[in-house]
C-alpha cells in the first residue's frame, strides 16, 4: 500500500489544510486529558504533514506507517523542516511503543484502510496496551454515507497539468468496502507524462461497529464529534472523529 504513490501524495492533498486539522486534534486532546506537551504516537502518519504540526505545538510525538515510502518521504520533511520527530514502519495493528504514551492517534482514513472487524479490534487492543491509565484514543474514519455514496461506484478526475488523476470506485455492499483504483499521470519536462497505478480498499465502520470494539478493548467514555467539530455527528456528516479513554484504574 501506498508505494509509489507516496511520491505524488502531497501534490494530491496539497488542499489540504493540515494545520486547522492539527488545531482541531488538539482541541481533541485538551477535551480527552492529554497534556499539551504530552507523549503522543499517530499511526497510519503517512508523509508527516499532521506529524509535523503538532509537534511544533509541542507534543512529543512519533509518527508510524507500514509504508516505507511514506515514512521516508516523513522524514525528509522533518529534516527539511528542522524538526526531531521520530518515525517507524510498524503495522498499527500490532502497535508497540516503548514505555507509554498519553494519546494514540489514528488520522486522515487510517482506521478505514482496518478493512476487517478483526483488525480494528487488533488496532483497539494494541492502543489501550500502549496507553497510560486515563490516556486517549483519538482518531477519525470517513463515514459510510461518504464511502457507500460520494464515492460509491463512481469516477472522479483531476486534469491538472502538472499531475492528474483518474479515481474509479466500486462499493462492495456485503463486505462494507469501497475499492478505489487511481491512475495518476505526472507531467515529465519533456511535457510527456509518467502513469502510475494504485489500489486501495477502505471499509465503512458503523458507530455501532466502532462503539462495540472500543468498549470490548477496554476503552470507556467513548465519544463522536462531526467533521471538524466539538459536536455530535449529523446526517450528512462525511467524516467522524471518535475520542476513547483508557480508564484510570484497570
């Protein structure tokens, strides 16, 4: 997954406004407990671009992917960026960090690309071991209204000319996935352009699916906002943001 994809991600997400994004988790964080110069790890990092921004914030984080490639690109943003962040390729679903951290954080789809009940529940479990008693759980999924309908069985395109895309979806019902199939075309200075393929495959989590999980990890006061919101979900929501505490005495 996410391979050489990695190298076109931040031109595709450069929309993105990562800092509201870091600003929102921290609010998250404040809302959960966790210090504001707490120890923190973010699975599923990707290329950094949320790492980075709440490490200046102050929080004494690692970032860990199972790509390669993206951890890579990471720390060559650190670097370029004068930051010390560590960054580890590691499968969120068997997390191990050293000691323990007061927030584990799951950003950007990462619980989505979980595309079985049994490695959410994996995830779940290994983060409450990797927790401090009263720490967090923060992360977010994309709702299954968004994966079912605004991706669903569609095609999306950019025509951008330095780099475009083709993005065909197919929703699989019975297993509550969408498989999405890129073919990304990156301009060369000749003006030719390179074509690359990826395929990926995201599972809509309902709350009840998320709830029941969280709750059989161990996890206690488990709460949903909306997109970028200190409020509760809403119809038509396309994203969720779920905060779980590991409770002070286990």
């Amino acid at each position: 997954m996410y391979t050489a994809f990695a190298h076109v991600y931040d031109a595709l997400m450069a929309t993105v406004d990562y800092g509201a994004w870091a600003g929102h988790y921290r609010q998250l964080m404040r809302l959960a407990g966790v210090p504001d110069k707490g120890k923190c790890v973010e699975c599923a990092c990707g290329t950094g671009s949320l790492t980075l921004p709440l490490r200046r914030m102050g929080y004494q984080i690692t970032g860990i992917d199972l790509s390669e490639d993206m951890i890579a690109a990471a720390m060559e943003k650190a670097r370029n960026a004068g930051l010390n962040v560590p960054f580890v390729r590691q499968d969120m679903t068997r997390l191990s960090v050293p000691g323990r951290v007061h927030c584990v954080l799951a950003t950007c789809d990462g619980v989505n690309y979980l595309t079985d009940g049994e490695q959410a529940r994996a995830f779940f479990r290994a983060a409450f071991s990797a927790l401090r008693p009263g720490g967090a759980l923060i992360f977010d999924v994309s709702t299954p209204e968004k994966l079912a309908v605004t991706l669903g069985n569609n095609t999306l395109y950019s025509d951008d000319e330095e780099i475009a895309y083709i993005w065909r979806n197919h929703y699989e019902e019975k297993k509550a996935c969408v498989h999405l199939d890129l073919s990304i075309f990156t301009r060369r200075p000749d003006g030719a352009y390179d074509r690359m393929e990826e395929h990926q495959l995201q599972r809509a989590h309902s709350r009840q699916e998320l709830r029941a999980a969280l709750r059989e990890a161990g996890f206690r006061d488990i709460r949903f906002f909306g997109r970028l919101r200190m409020t509760p979900p809403r119809k038509g929501d396309d994203r969720w943001h779920i905060v779980a505490r590991k409770p002070e005495t286990v």
